[in-house]
C-alpha cells in the first residue's frame, strides 16, 4: 500500500452524528490540519444541529449522495452503528477515502477480512481509532511500568462497574443499535466498551496466547441481558497474566459527564504496584494515578484525567498522521483485528466452560 503525506489541510467528512460525535469532533477543532467539509446522517434534526459547529461544511442524508455531490474528501470520519461497519466502510474506502473508524472493528473475522481487502484494493488507510491509549493517567501507568519503576510485572487487574444511574443523555436510537448488537451476542460490556479495556491489555503488554472466560447476564428489560457478572483471565506470549472483573449495578448512581462505567487499572510489580483510578466516570475521588514502590506512595493530582481528551487526542493524531505517514496508527486495521480475536477467544472460552482459548487459533 502506498501512503502520500497531505502537504495541506486534510478535507474531512464525518459520517454518522450521533451522541459520540460531540467525542470525536474535538480533534477537529482549531486544527490546522483538517478542514471539515462534509457532514451525513439521515436525520436531517442531527444534520442542522451539527452544521453549527461546521457552517461551511455541506450536508448530505447519505454517503451516495456527499459521492455524486462533487464535494473533495481525503478522509472520513465513520461513527456508524456497529453492525454497519463492514458494508459502511468498504462503501467508504470504494470512493477512495481514508477512513478513521470508530471502534469495534466489526462482529466477526471474515467482516474484517473483507474490510482489510478493500483497504488494500483501494490503496487507502482504514484506521480503528482507539481512545483509551490517549488517556493521560494510561499513558503515564505505562510510562513506569516500561521504566521499570514496579520491578518485573508480577500481574494485573482490572475492574469496570456499570451502573445505571447518572452520565448523559443517550438517544434511543443508540439503544435500539446495541440491542441489535446483543441479539447478535455481541453485548454492550465486554464487546463494545469492553474493545477499550482489551485494547489497553495489547499495548500494555503485548500479544495474547490464551484467554479464559465466564461471561454472565443480568436481564434489565425483559428480552435483554446486560453481559454481567463477567470475568475474563489471560495470558499474554510475555508470561504476564491479567484478570478483568465486570459488575453491573443498575440501581448505582454514578457521576460522570459521559457514560456510567466506574473504571480501574492496577499493574502489580516485583517492587510495588501502580493504579489507575478512573477512566469515563468520576468514582474514586482520589488522585488518577497512583505509584507505590519501595514504600512510598507518589500521587499524580493534575493529569488531564478528562475522558473527553483521549478522543481528542487520538483523532489529533490521525490527522497528523494524515500530514506525515508516521508512527504507528493506534490501531491499523491489522491490529484492530488482535484486539477483535481477543474479544472472540472469550466468547469462545465461555462458551466451552472457561477452557482456554488462544485467538490466534480461530477462523
């Protein structure tokens, strides 16, 4: 595949205008290196609604219609429900366009499969964006895990609750996609926000070799499980072995200025451990990192602990990759796949009684 830098400002299209769109946006602005010049969604209210934030950007109802409009795009901006992606985006890559996809990748391999031919048959980048490995206090954990700070990595943890009470507004029709998804057994914890915490696992430490699972559900409305208690365990090619704890607690106020998940990471060293203490909501109301070794306990207070600016600093990123071809993406296409056979090994895993699991087996 062959890459050539934008020597000017990157022309930009966001597809899809929904709730995680006032995310993704904040890398687009005051940035010099991408004019937004398109917006689409088939709901004219969300249309004229995000056209303030854009007044020279045009409107289109579908992605066949900004095609035919004659309107230049280098690149888009995909916040499409998860079940379109694979359709959605081969569509996008077929009119020659650079595509940054909002996380997960899709439901399966062969999708993704698909998804990867069409990158390289059009010659352009497919990147699935990943926010949580732009989040400050994750940044600085790996900073003195990879410092060497905590000693060899003994092992670690993390923990996510889910609760029912508090955070913003979220459309119905949201709603309504990730029912869809849960039909699908693809559910909203360990699938979908859960891409985030198996992400944060692969650039923590590295490849997976085996996965072991006990995926749980708990019915919130009649017909629909929320995919907990669930836990996941594995082991990395490194030796390192890491557990996930999954909670709901639907009758939990939590308070958040995005979605209700109580988040926590905890990397435990031969010397000493060190801890994130949140991540999207405002739970434990102590400093976000927190360093232990060699009995003394250092605290970060003034981190940009901000849920909000990961996706703005992702998105940055692309676009200055756009400028420069590089560095990593965080994550490729081809990346983006490792995080999605780790997601599958532990549907995989539960199904088989908690057997393990290693991803790279599946087909």
């Amino acid at each position: 595949m062959t890459f050539v830098p934008y020597d000017r400002p990157v022309r930009a299209a966001f597809v899809g205008l929904g709730r995680i769109y006032d995310l993704n946006m904040r890398a687009y602005v005051d940035n010099p290196d991408v004019e937004v010049v398109a917006l689409v969604d088939p709901s004219e209210e969300r249309r004229h609604q995000r056209q303030g934030d854009w007044p020279e950007a045009q409107t289109f109802e579908s992605v066949a219609e900004l095609a035919d409009s004659g309107v230049d795009v280098d690149a888009v901006e995909a916040l499409l429900p998860i079940p379109l992606h694979v359709d959605g985006v081969i569509e996008l890559l077929g009119h020659g366009w650079h595509v940054n996809l909002q996380k997960p990748i899709c439901n399966d391999l062969d999708g993704a499969a698909r998804m990867l031919e069409a990158a390289a048959a059009n010659d352009r980048q497919l990147r699935v964006m990943e926010n949580y490995i732009f989040y400050e206090p994750l940044l600085r954990l790996k900073e003195v895990v990879t410092s060497g700070a905590l000693g060899a990595v003994s092992g670690y943890h993390l923990k996510m609750v889910a609760s029912g009470h508090g955070g913003w507004d979220v459309p119905g029709s949201s709603y309504e996609w990730q029912f869809r998804q849960i039909r699908q057994g693809r559910g909203i914890l360990v699938f979908d926000d859960g891409w985030h915490k198996l992400s944060t696992a692969i650039w923590l430490f590295g490849p997976i070799r085996e996965v072991r699972s006990w995926i749980g559900g708990t019915e919130v409305v009649p017909g629909i499980e929320i995919d907990a208690p669930t836990t996941l365990s594995w082991e990395h090619e490194s030796g390192i072995r890491g557990v996930w704890d999954i909670t709901l607690a639907p009758d939990m106020y939590l308070r958040s200025d995005y979605y209700t998940n109580d988040e926590r990471w905890e990397v435990t060293g031969r010397r000493g451990f060190a801890r994130v203490n949140r991540c999207t909501g405002r739970g434990i109301q102590q400093p976000s990192l927190e360093v232990y070794a060699d009995g003394e306990m250092h605290s970060s207070h003034a981190l940009d602990d901000d849920w909000a600016s990961s996706f703005r600093d992702s998105g940055r990123h692309w676009l200055r990759w756009l400028h420069t071809g590089e560095g990593p993406l965080l994550w490729s296409g081809e990346e983006a796949v490792a995080v999605l056979r780790f997601a599958l090994a532990a549907y995989a895993s539960s199904a088989a009684g908690g057997a393990g699991v290693d991803p790279a087996s599946l087909k």
